[in-house]
C-alpha cells in the first residue's frame, strides 16, 4: 500500500510517499525557518502564505522523486492537529483536493501520533509495550503504547515544553532561532560546568523547565555568564539529565520492551547518546530529519489507521487543539 502524506502544521510544509507504513519512497520538506528566524519565532500569518506558495510544488516534487503513478497511491494522510489553524488548512484543502480529483481515501493524522510512528520508518521494528518520550516545540509527553492507537499518558510538562525551553533559553544567550539546534552547535565548543537546577518533582512522571529557563536568564541578567559555550552545554546537559532519568524510570516502572523517541528535540546529539548509553532496554530513534516536521512520519502513521480501516470523511476539519490522549 502506498500513501501519500502531507504535513503543514507549523513551518515545515512536507509531502512523502511511503510504502507499507515503513518504506521512504520520497520525503520533501519545504522549510520556514530563514524567513521566521527574522522574528524569533514562528510568525503563523506569514506561515500559512508561505504554505499556499509551497504545497504544490512539494507534493509534486514528492510524487516525482517517488517515482510513483497518481492511480498507484492507494490513499492521502495529511495531518489535522495539532497545530497553527491557517497552516493546518492548507495540508487538508489540498489533500482534499487530491482525494476528490484522484478518486482516493483520505486519512486525517494527529501529529503527535505521527511523531511516534517515525520510529517505524527505521530498519528495527518496534515491539510493544513501548515507553514513547515525545518531545516536541509544544509538547513533552511519556506515553505507554501497549498497540497500535492504545496510548495511556504517564506525565507531561506542567509549564514549557523542552523544545520551547530550548528555543526561549537560545533567545535569551543571543543564540539565535531555531534555539535547539543553536543550542546544540555552541554546546559543542562548551562544558557543562555550571550547575543549573534540574526538576525532577519525584513520585510523578511529570517535567517542568521553566525553573532551569529561568536561572539562564537570572545569570544573563546579573552578568555572570562569561562564555555562552558554558552556558549552552550547562542548560542542555540539566535539561537532557531530567529527560533520561525520567524516561528511564517510566520504562522500568511499566515494564516497557523498548523506549521510542520522537519530536524535534529528538534530534539533540546528547539526548540521543545518552538515552542510548543509560536505557536498560533498546532505545529507538528516527534519523535526524525525521525526528523534525515532515511528512513521511505521516503516511506511515496514516498506513496504521488504513490497515485498521479507520478513514476521514470528505467534511473532515482542521483540529488546532487535537489531543491524542
Ligand atoms: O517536532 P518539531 O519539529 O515541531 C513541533 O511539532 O513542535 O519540533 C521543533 C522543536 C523546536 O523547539 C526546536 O528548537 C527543537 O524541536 N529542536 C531541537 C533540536 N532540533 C530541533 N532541540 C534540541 N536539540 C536539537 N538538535
Ligand atoms: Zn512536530
């Protein structure tokens, strides 16, 4: 079977083909990110136009590095929620478009679901019960998955996600936006040697980070941070620090087979590496560029929902607030 998946929540506009839910044919991703790191942020007015100029070319480029005839797509996935309105629209308008013209089902994909289903487009298959760490610019969620579709919520962020404490502690060290990634490079030239608060708010399997964001901006403030290599390398060390321990013990607790890691902040080199080295049972994680927005994770998520038969209607809506759990 083979679906097409479309992604325009934020500020990536993506298309892919994938073959059975876990083999890449294509992957495009048109992405923001020069035109918003202007503003520090997503600018959602300017990302839905920037999604109208995109989608098109993106789909078309996607079906022809697929090398895939339009009558051998069997269905188009396309993410619903959640996500930025105006963005959300554009995906739907044109996966509509492309049902309603091609004669083929469509699928609406919740986007967090998504994120953990770019576990199943690497070489191991993933085996439940799976301890999920989703770890996005809005969220950040430990979810047991005893099956496909069967998720149970452990803990969330009581106050910022990681990704966005990433992004927020970059703006305040003058790194600049994407703030992960900032964060990641300068983290490379530094040592974590300032000691940062770390919550780990014991006998909850909930994270809070705005405690750590806000000692970074105390110590901006007062003037006591003489190089920004420490500083990035302390903040990513306190924040990965809580992720792992926390996840660890979630996985322990539930008797998880394997840890999953999804969402943009899944693509940190010290998360990864140290998720890897501490995990008492298997860890798996997508490549870099799936770990961020595209639209493969999406047709293979759509592939679980098409083989479960659990298809959209043609009046299906954008959902911003979409909950998975
Ligand atoms: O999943 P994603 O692409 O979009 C959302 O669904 O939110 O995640 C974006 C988030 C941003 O906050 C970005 O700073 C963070 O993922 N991110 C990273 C890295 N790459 C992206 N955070 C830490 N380290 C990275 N290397
Ligand atoms: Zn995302």
């Amino acid at each position: 079977m083979k679906i097409l998946g479309i992604e325009s929540s934020c500020d990536e506009t993506a298309a892919a083909v994938v073959e059975n839910g876990r083999r890449i044919l294509s992957s495009e991703v048109a992405s923001q990110v020069e035109i918003h790191a202007r503003y520090g942020g997503v600018v959602p007015e300017v990302a839905s136009r920037q999604h109208l100029l995109a989608i098109v070319p993106v789909i078309r480029q996607a079906m022809t590095k697929a090398l895939t005839d339009w009558k051998d797509i069997d269905a188009v996935a396309v993410t619903n929620g959640p996500g930025l309105a105006g963005s959300l629209l554009v995906g739907v308008s044109a996966a509509k478009a492309v049902a309603m013209a091609r004669g083929i089902r469509l699928i609406a994909v919740n986007h967090l679901e998504a994120h953990i289903y770019a576990n199943w487009l690497g070489e191991a298959e993933p085996v439940f019960p799976l301890l999920c760490l989703i770890v996005s610019g809005g969220h950040t969620d430990l979810v047991l998955m005893r099956g496909h579709g069967d998720y149970t919520l452990l803990g969330r962020t009581l106050d910022d996600a990681a990704g966005e404490a990433f992004d927020k502690a970059s703006r305040i060290l003058g790194l600049g936006y994407p703030g992960g990634p900032a964060i990641d490079r300068a983290a490379l030239s530094g040592e974590p040697v300032i000691n940062l608060p770390r919550a780990l708010l014991p006998g909850t399997h909930n994270f809070s980070f705005s405690g750590v964001k806000t000692a970074v901006y105390r110590m901006v403030e007062e003037g006591k941070i003489d190089n920004v290599n420490d500083a990035a390398a302390s903040f990513r060390q306190a924040v990965v620090s809580v992720l792992v321990d926390k996840t660890i013990d979630a996985a322990v607790e539930c008797g998880a087979r394997q840890i999953l890691l999804s969402g943009g902040v899944a693509a940190n080199r010290l998360l990864r590496e140290q998720l890897r080295q501490q995990s008492p049972v298997p860890v798996l994680i997508p490549e870099p560029s799936l770990c961020t927005d595209n639209a493969a994770m999406t047709a293979a998520c759509g592939y679980f929902h098409a083989i479960a038969g659990r298809f959209s209607c043609p009046d299906m809506d954008v959902i911003p607030g979409l909950r998975l759990f």
